[in-house]
C-alpha cells in the first residue's frame, strides 16, 4: 500500500512538473489538501510532512478536526456549501473560504467576523458549467456578486472558485478550465488585486494549473478513497 508520505510527494511532483510545463513557477499553486472524512490523524500526519493548509467541507466535521489540532499551525479552509444559518463558526474559525455564493452569505461573514481577527479570505464560487446540481453563481451574476461583496469589511475578495462538471473529455475539461481564467481575469478590471483561481482536483490537476490556477483541492490522490465511515 502506498503511504502517505509518498502519495504526498507524487502529488507535489505533478504540480510542480504541471507549473513548469505552464512556464509558472511552483510556488504560484498552492496544494490545499482536501481532508473531508479524514481523521484528525491522519490531517496530523500529512501535516507533519509539510501540508500546512487544509480543505473541509462539512462543518461540524471540520470543527471538530479545528478543536482537536488547534495546537497545530494548519491554516482550515472552508470549501463546502454554506447554510446562512451556518455563517458564524465558519466566519469565527476558518483563514479561508472559498464557496461565497451570493450576497447574503458574503455579508454574513463580513458582520460576523471577529474584529480582532484577521480578514477572512474568500472566493467567488462560480458554476462555469451551470450544473442545476451545483453551488455557484451563474458566470453572467458574477460582476454584479462582486460588486456588491468586494468593499465589505472583515472580509478579503481573493479570488474565484469552481468545481467544473466531471468530464473524460480532455477537451471540455480544459474549455472549462480556461472559461473560468478567462473570468478570473476580467474579475480583475473590477478588483485588481484578485491573486486567487481556486479549481482542479485529482483529476484534474494538471490542466487546471495550465490554466492559470493558484490553488488546487486535492483529496482522493494523497488520502485514497473518501472515508465517509468517519463523517
């Protein structure tokens, strides 16, 4: 069986060799390990080797990992669907969000937002498929989205997110991809300094970090298979 450390440092590997190939440097992607139905041990254990930010997708799950490592300097990113009835743990607890979908959530965790706290990090969720399935703004919504979020206080507008529709086609994958870079690059004559594209997962890492990603959300390449018998 492979272990951790070496799922870990092929994942590294394939980000690396994808950025150089896309004449970038690795250290413009970041790899957000994705650890939903992941124990608190093993989010120890890939932390130990490095991983030092970390995806969750179901709250309480995810407050639960935050309590039981909360000596650990591990950097928690919220990336699930969220519940406006949800806001304020997320806005108390996480560096990062990245699935800010409309207006009313943004502004939530704007006013919840502990002011002693840093600003917390968002993106843009974005349905570049338009998935009737899927969280997200519609593509034509997102100017208008941003508009309305990116002067609100306690919280910072990075960047935008999507979670493209699953594909075996090489083609669709990467028109997919590069319609969210080209969005994200007119976000930008709205808020200059956007610095974040959050998208690809394990299957999809390597176009999507030829398309410009920042970050990406790997999960099943460096823990195996989801674990739902710890959710």
């Amino acid at each position: 069986m492979t272990s951790i450390a070496e799922k870990y440092r092929h994942v590294c590997q394939q980000i690396e060799q994808a950025a150089t190939q896309a004449h970038r440097s690795p250290d413009e992607v970041l790899l957000l390990a994705v650890s939903k139905t992941r124990s608190s041990a093993e989010v120890l254990a890939l932390h130990q080797l490095g991983q030092r930010d970390f995806g969750e997708n179901y709250l309480q799950e995810a407050l639960d990992k935050i309590d039981a490592l909360n000596d650990q300097a591990i950097v928690w990113h919220f990336i699930g669907p969220i519940q406006s009835n949800k806001t304020r743990p997320i806005a108390e607890r996480f560096a990062w969000v990245h699935s800010v979908d409309r207006e009313k959530i943004a502004r939530r965790l704007s006013e919840q937002r502990p002011a002693d706290a840093a600003p917390l990090n968002i993106c843009l969720q974005v349905n570049i498929s338009e998935e009737e399935s899927k969280s997200g703004c519609l593509p034509s919504e997102l100017p208008a989205l941003i508009d309305a979020v990116k002067a609100l206080p306690g919280i910072r507008l990075r960047g935008l997110m999507a979670i493209p529709a699953a594909t075996d086609d090489p083609a669709e994958q990467r028109a997919a991809l590069h319609a969210m870079q080209q969005l994200f690059q007119a976000a930008k004559t709205q808020v200059p300094d956007l610095d974040t594209l959050s998208m690809g997962m394990s299957g999809d890492m390597e176009e999507a970090v030829a398309q410009g990603a920042t970050i990406v959300r790997i999960g099943t390449a460096l823990f195996g298979p989801r674990n739902y018998a710890n959710n």
